[in-house]
C-alpha cells in the first residue's frame, strides 16, 4: 500500500479523508487532484478470522494473498 499512496502523492495527488475506512480484510481511501476524486476500494483474502486457533492461523498465513481492486474516480 505504501507504494501506491507515494505514487500517487509524486504525480501531484493529495490525500482525502473524505472516503475511508480499514477493515480484517480491506481498505478504502481516497485521493484528490485538480477536482478529481478517486475512491480505492482494496480488499484482500484470506482476511482476519475472529476465533481460530494459533495453529489455524499458522495454516491460514501459508495461503496465497489475493487481492482485488476497484477504484472509482469522479470530479467534485
């Protein structure tokens, strides 16, 4: 995540915290240039898992990290 907010904040793009929220699972945030919003919806799996055992999670973290993304832009 790092790498994509720094990105963006080199081409001129400034944080908004108008849309954002964190999750076990996922991320929104927003970013803003010359009007233009845009909205990161970023959520991964496996997320966090309330309740397992230390060796369920162990399991759990040997799964490969998928991620999906959408990112909706609008001018404001």
């Amino acid at each position: 995540m790092s790498d994509l907010y720094k990105a963006l904040e080199k081409n001129g793009w400034n944080t908004s915290y108008e849309y954002s929220a964190d999750g076990p699972d996922g991320t929104v945030f927003s970013y803003i240039k010359n009007g233009v919003t845009c909205v990161f919806e970023i959520n991964w799996s496996p997320g966090h898992i309330d309740g397992l055992t230390k060796e369920e999670e162990e399991e759990l973290e040997k799964e490969p990290v998928t991620y999906d993304v959408t990112i909706y832009c609008f001018i404001k």
